[in-house]
C-alpha cells in the first residue's frame, strides 16, 4: 500500500470516528463535528491529488453518504434513538436549561464546583454554589441562568439537627 492510500485511510477514519463522538458523546457542541468533517474533507482533497477525478470523486460520493448517514440517519435509529440525549440536545441548541429553582436532584458525579446532576429522567450539567459536592448527595436548584444551573446540597435530618445544637437552641 502506498503511503497516499494510508494518509486517505487515517483521514476518513478519524474524521468519522470525530463525528460519532460528536453525535453521541458531545452533542450540540460542534468543535468535533467540524474537526471530523475537515478531516473527511482532506482525505477526499488527497484522495483527488493522489488517484485521479474519478476514484476521488467515487470518495466523495461515499463519504458524503457516510457522513449523511452518521449524522441525520444513525440518530433516527433505535439505537440512535438510545445513545442520544434528545433533551440535552435539545436544551443544549436552545441555550437554556429546562430545570426550574427549587427543583430537586441528585448528583451524578462530583460537583468540583462543576458536575453532572440528575433531576428526574433528565441529566444536567450544573455548577455547585459553594463547597465540593460528592457524587449521590441531593440537590437543589437555587438560580438558573440560560443553560447554567447553580445548585447547593440539600442538608440530610443529621445535618441540620447537628447545626441546631450548635446554635445553642
């Protein structure tokens, strides 16, 4: 194999393994998605230079179909329909979050100040107002601004008798 034929090949790999990461790990982000589309752009580009107009423009034919595929068909399908988080998505492309103050949630992950929070069926990134936040604990929200969502921990019974004696009451 020639060495052109390896650059095409790396080229279109990375550019639709960027795409599915940004189909399904990050979506409505857009830096991946771009970075694989010029990565498919530039194998199609060397694919020209270094085989002629028509092998290049059977690539083009079949990475346009390629890409179609993985980013309007895959996320209609079953399987698609599971990997996507068509709420985050949804909220993510309209720049606001659907969580309301006064919501309660719990955290996904550590909250360091910022984490990952569940609140309902719904996953949300949210930003602690305050101290670190281990991942389990209750939350809820206190301010919402467009998609960012401020949180504090919901003190367990424990924690607020323990801050009642301590004032003395």
């Amino acid at each position: 194999m020639s060495d052109a034929f390896s650059i095409v090949a790396a080229l279109l790999v990375i550019g639709y393994l960027l795409l599915l990461i940004e189909v399904f790990v990050t979506p409505g982000v857009g830096l991946l998605g771009l970075a694989g589309l010029a990565c498919l752009a530039g194998g199609c580009v060397m694919a020209f230079l270094s085989y002629g107009a028509e092998r290049g423009s059977l690539l083009v034919v079949a990475t346009l179909a390629g890409a179609t595929a993985i980013l309007f068909i895959v996320p209609r399908t079953r399987f698609g329909r599971r990997m996507v988080h068509r709420e985050s998505l949804a909220s993510a492309q309209a720049g606001e979050s659907s969580v309301e103050i006064g919501q309660v949630g719990t955290a996904e992950s550590d909250l360091r100040p910022a984490g990952i929070a569940r609140f309902g069926d719904q996953r949300e990134s949210v930003v602690a107002d305050g101290e670190f936040v281990a991942a389990g604990t209750a939350l809820q929200v206190v301010d919402v601004h467009g998609s960012r969502v401020v949180v504090e921990a919901v003190p367990t019974d424990d924690e607020s008798k323990t801050k009642d004696n301590t004032r003395g009451d």
